[in-house]
C-alpha cells in the first residue's frame, strides 16, 4: 500500500476494512461470473439456439457491403 492509500484508511477501524475487503472480494467474483455467462450467452451458437423456439432462424446468406456514393465523394475523388 501506498502512503495515499494508508492516509485513507486512517478513518476507518480494521473491522470496518475487514467487512469492506470480503464485500469488494464478492463482488469481483459476482463480476467475473456475470462477463463470464455474458460472453458465452453472446456467442453465436447460444443466440441461434434460444430464438430456435421463437421462429427466428440464422440466415444462410453470408452478409454484402452495402456502398453508399454521394455527390461529394464523387467529387473528392476525382480531385484526387
């Protein structure tokens, strides 16, 4: 610990610190386990499978850019 970090705490009494370092322990752990079912819940496979019953299906057709040209961008790029 730094100098900053002990003149912080000065206030408070070790019960107190005790009960605040296991509360931020629980909830680093909460946090980890939350991203950690977010991540697997997102992927792919899991999104597909829980609308399977809704009706909504992955499509097949891989995605297409979809290129926008204004009037503008013809003239930069002809200055260009």
């Amino acid at each position: 610990m730094n100098s900053l970090q002990v003149s912080y705490l000065k206030g408070y009494s070790l019960s107190t610190l005790i009960i605040l370092s296991t509360e931020i322990k629980e909830l680093r752990t909460q946090y980890i386990v939350t991203k950690d079912s977010l991540v697997i819940k997102s992927k792919q496979t899991e999104v597909a499978r829980a609308l399977m019953n809704t009706g909504i299906k992955e499509s097949i057709v891989p995605p297409q850019k979809i290129l926008v040209t204004t009037t503008d961008n013809l003239k930069n790029d002809i200055g260009n």
